[in-house]
C-alpha cells in the first residue's frame, strides 16, 4: 500500500509539472490582437528603432515583435521592403502598409514557432534616396543591429525577406550580395537587373517570385520568365522555389488594383483574400513546374515553416559591398528618375 501511495504522489508530481511547464510556455508567448482590431490597432503595435550607420547611411525600421514575458521561444523573422512612395518620414513604412497583417493573431499562429517578428525597413525617401545597391550595407546593418537586439528570440535559420517594384528588386540585391543570411525571399513585381550570376550567388535561398502577367512596368515575357527559368535551373532546391503569376490582380478585400504592378498587398493576408478564399486569376507553380493549389491556411507561410539556412546570425566578417565610382552615379541618376515617378504618384493619387 505504501509503494502504491508513494507511486500515485509521484504521478500527481509528474502531471503538475507538466501542466506547469504548458502554462508557462503559453504565458509567455504575446498575445497578439485579431485581424478584428482593424489594420490601424495593428501598426499601433509596430516599434521604431534606428541602425548604426553603415556604407554612409543610417536606416530606421518598424518592427514586431512576438515575444512576452519570460519567453524563450526562437522565431522567424520576416522583413518586408515598401515600394516607392511609402517612406517620406520615419514610420511611414508602417502607416502605409498593410504588412501589419502579418502581426495578427490568425497569422502569427500560422508560425511553427507560435509567432514570428515582422521588420518593415525605410529607404530614406525624405532624402531622395530609394532602394537600391547604394543601400545594401546599410540595410545589412538594420539585420544585424536586429539580431543584436532580439537574438535570444530569433531563429536565425529562419530570416525572410521580400519587398514589391523596388523593394522586391532590393530583395535580390540583398540575396545575391548576403545569400547566407536569408533562407527564403519573396520579390513581388521586381526583377531589376538580375543577371545569371545574382541567381547562382543566391542558389541556396529558397524564392517565391510573385508578378502579373499584365505588369506595365515589369514585362512578364522578357524579365519575369527569363528570371524564373534562371532560378529554376540554377537554385539547389527547385522543390522549394515558387511562381506565382496573376493576371488581373485583386487585392485581399476584393478591389481591384490600382494597377497590375502595384502587387504589395497580395502577400499581406498569407497569398489569400481577407476571408480566406483564394485569389481569382493567379496560378502557382513550383521549380520542377508543378502546379501548386494555395488552399487557407495553406500559404507563403506555411512555406515558410518548412525551408530554413545554416546561419548562425554572425555577419561580422561579410565583406562590405562595394558598387564603386560607376554604381554610385547609376544609383544617383536612379534616384532622380525615382524622385519623378514618386512625384507622379503623389500628382495622381497612386
């Protein structure tokens, strides 16, 4: 009887720490808000913060992040660059996105993880200079002053990146000059001038390309085929890599776009509408060109949870880029040209 009374006080032992363990865990995790709250309660839990300067520039960044109190969980970080016209002062990258999306709680429960913190950088547009290669060391340097900061939370292995027109042309910058750091990357309506050297620099980065097939800006044809031939030849796991090509393109609430390259918000509620339905007038496929179907919850991050890389956060010894003499006047005269198209915009309403 005696053993039987010390085994079941053992079981009683065992089972509440158990139950503690469960609570403590749940306890520490944040409790992020609904998509319910409306996308303006949801930047409201953006922070500000600035990098060191780094390659002349000194770059501020919103953030999310996931983390409560006495929370040792590792998360994703998912870094989303704006297009033109969406960083005139400090915060705005925030005030015009609707990337915050992403901070809700049906998405950040979508995470393996349980959460993921989301970084939304600003090219300084107040100062006439957008994303470009003049750029690169400075945004490297918005990474590393992040994990420096929230390193104890964040799964390195788990670093996205991803931006639309100019951001998504800055994504493959950003991959091909530090391909280590990212695990995968998501251009929206941005090829640049990617070269076949860029997709090999990058072969290990998992990438999901997002364009429309009636992009007035970005020729499906010409960039966007070519570039995704590239990467499926090239990248070391075709499997992993995505296309996914729009026609007309619709945005999560269900309007229409204002125009087939202005394609940021498709990623903002996880490749679906706000109600979960999939979008009209877009196919998916994969590297090997197998045709993918993006049921909810089903989407880019579930892909996501199942690619990662072998960093370790360590960026001290990356070489800094150098665009030299030539780069530094192409990156003049691209801002000036970008300077004109931003005030276009504004002139129009865009």
């Amino acid at each position: 009887m005696k053993i039987l009374k010390k085994a079941f006080a053992i079981f009683l032992v065992v089972c509440l720490c158990v139950v503690s363990l469960g609570v403590g865990a749940s306890a520490g995790r944040k409790e992020a808000l609904p998509t319910s709250a409306g996308i303006e309660a949801l930047r409201d839990e953006f922070e500000i913060d600035v990098a060191p300067e780094a390659g002349g520039y000194e770059l501020d960044y919103g953030y999310y992040s996931p983390v409560g109190t006495n929370d040792n969980t590792k998360y994703p970080v998912v870094i989303f660059l704006h297009g033109i016209g969406h960083a005139d002062y400090i915060g705005a990258q925030v005030d015009d996105s609707d990337m915050p999306y992403w901070a809700s709680k049906e998405l950040q429960s979508r995470f393996e993880s349980g959460g993921a913190f989301i970084l939304l950088p600003r090219a300084p547009e107040d100062k006439l200079v957008y994303w470009s290669t003049s750029l690169i060391d400075a945004l490297r340097a918005v990474i590393d002053d992040f994990i420096a900061k929230h390193g104890k939370n964040i799964d390195t292995t788990k670093i996205f990146i991803g931006g639309s027109s100019a951001g998504g042309e800055m994504t493959w910058n950003m991959i091909s000059t530090y391909p280590e750091y990212f695990a995968g990357a998501f251009p929206i309506a941005g090829t640049g001038t990617v070269t076949a050297g860029d997709v090999k620099a990058c072969k290990d980065v998992a990438i999901w390309m997002i364009s429309s097939t009636k992009d007035p800006i970005i020729n499906y044809a010409l960039n966007t085929l070519p570039l995704w031939n590239m990467v499926c030849e090239y990248n070391t796991h075709p499997e992993n890599c995505r296309l996914s090509s729009f026609s007309n393109v619709t945005e999560p609430a269900g309007n229409s776009a204002s125009d087939n390259h202005h394609m940021a918000k498709v990623v903002t509620y996880d490749m679906h509408m706000l109600d979960g339905s999939t979008y009209p007038d877009v196919t998916h496929q994969d590297g090997n060109g197998n045709d993918i179907s993006l049921v909810s919850p089903n989407g880019m991050i579930k892909w996501m949870n199942s690619v990662s890389s072998s960093f370790d956060g360590n960026g001290e010894n990356s070489e800094d880029f150098d665009i030299g003499i030539p780069g530094a006047l192409l990156n003049y005269l691209r801002n000036f040209i970008l300077k004109l198209v931003n005030i276009v915009q504004r002139i129009l309403g865009l």
